[in-house]
C-alpha cells in the first residue's frame, strides 16, 4: 500500500513532465528569436565569447538528442536546434552550452556526475536483475547488494539535479546578455523549466522504486 502510495504519484508525475517536455518544445519551436540566431550561432558566440576554443559543435541525429559530452568535449544538437531560429532551439542550445562552461570551470556536481556514469549505467542494466535474483532465491544478501546498486543510480540522478537547474541558469544569463529581448527570454525559460522536471520525475521515480526495494527485503527478513 505505502509503494502504491509511492509510486503513483511519481509515474503520474514522469508523464506530466515527457507531456509537458513536448508541448512546450513545440509550442515555442514555431516561434523564431527576433535577432535571427540559430542554435549553432549561440553555442559558437558564447564559447568564443567566453575564451573556450576546445569545444567541438557537432549535428546528431534525432529528436530532442541534445546533450553534452565530457569525455570528447562535443557539443552534439539535433538538426532542429542546430539550424533552428525558434525560442526553443536557442534555449536548448545555449543549455547545453551551459554544461560546456561547467566542464570548462571544473564545476564540481558536474566532476562528481561524470565520475559516475560508468557505473550507473552498469547499475541501471544489473540491479533490478539482481534484486529480483535476490528475492527469488531467498538469499538477503544478494537483495542487499542489487539495493545498494540501484542506490548508486538514485545517487546518480540526483546529482544531475543541480546539474541541470545551474545549466539552465547559465543559459538564461547568456540568453540575456544580447542574445534574447527579455520577453523571449521569460518564454524560453518555460522551455528550460519543463526540460528541468523531467530529471525531477526520475529522481522521483527511482527514490519510490528505492523504498519499494528495502520495504521488500525488511518484510523478508521479519518472516
């Protein structure tokens, strides 16, 4: 019952947020910034501007694909914000953009995130199999170990938190700085909070699933 109480909050809220994610990139991707700027023209601005010149700009394929990567120091936009004028093209570009100037500074969430990826994304793939192997065979101790797992992925999505949110606001703070007027910038900004609480909803999600586990393994331990 307390799972339920959990749980469903958390996927009504994870399907508000994809919901909320896609209407509002769609909504404002009609509307085009006053200064005729394209994604790709912010990114290369503002690195230059900031005296970054080890910043690759790449095109990647798909919708909503956009992302920075440390590892190669790539910013990668999708066709639709790389070439695209609208409010949510920039906004989109200048954010990750924002992650670049992270890696740039040495922001610490951002180190500590990275620090992280390879072994959350083996936890994302092993602790659920892991636990269910657990409660399966009855033995607490393999349960224990797949919860500790999974709790290196909560770990992990949390920490993308201030990650993300300090992105945004140095998109929003880069926007104003001659790129936006600030009526576009007001509108953009509902485009960097919708994408922001699709990492809340996840954080959300995976803190239920957490107590779900080690409600679980307690309830086996007491029989």
């Amino acid at each position: 019952m307390l799972y339920l109480l959990l749980i469903v909050p958390a996927v009504l809220l994870s399907l508000y947020a994809e919901f909320k994610i896609r209407s509002t990139y769609k909504k404002y991707s009609s509307v085009k910034n006053s200064f005729g700027l394209t994604g790709a023209d912010v990114a290369k601005t503002v690195l230059t501007k900031q005296g970054i010149f080890d910043i690759n700009i790449e095109m990647v394929d798909g919708y909503l694909t956009d992302h920075y990567d440390p590892s190669s120091k790539t910013i990668r936009l999708s066709p639709n914000v790389y070439t695209g004028m609208s409010l949510s093209s920039i906004g989109v570009a200048a954010h990750e953009t924002g992650h670049a100037i992270q890696h740039n500074s040495a922001y610490l969430p951002l180190n500590i995130r990275s620090s992280m990826v390879y072994i959350a994304n083996f936890g994302s793939w092993t602790a659920l199999p892991i636990i269910f192997l657990g409660l399966v065979s009855g033995v607490s101790g393999l349960t224990l170990f797949g919860i500790c797992v999974f709790f290196v992925v909560f770990g992990f999505q949390v920490i993308t938190l201030p990650v993300e949110f300090n992105a945004s606001k140095r998109a929003l703070n880069i926007l104003g700085n001659g790129f936006l007027t600030s009526d576009e910038i007001r509108e953009t900004k509902k485009v960097l909070d919708a994408a922001a609480l699709t990492y809340v909803a996840a954080a959300t999600t995976s803190i239920a699933e957490l107590i779900r586990y080690v409600i679980t393994l307690l309830s086996g331990k007491d029989e």
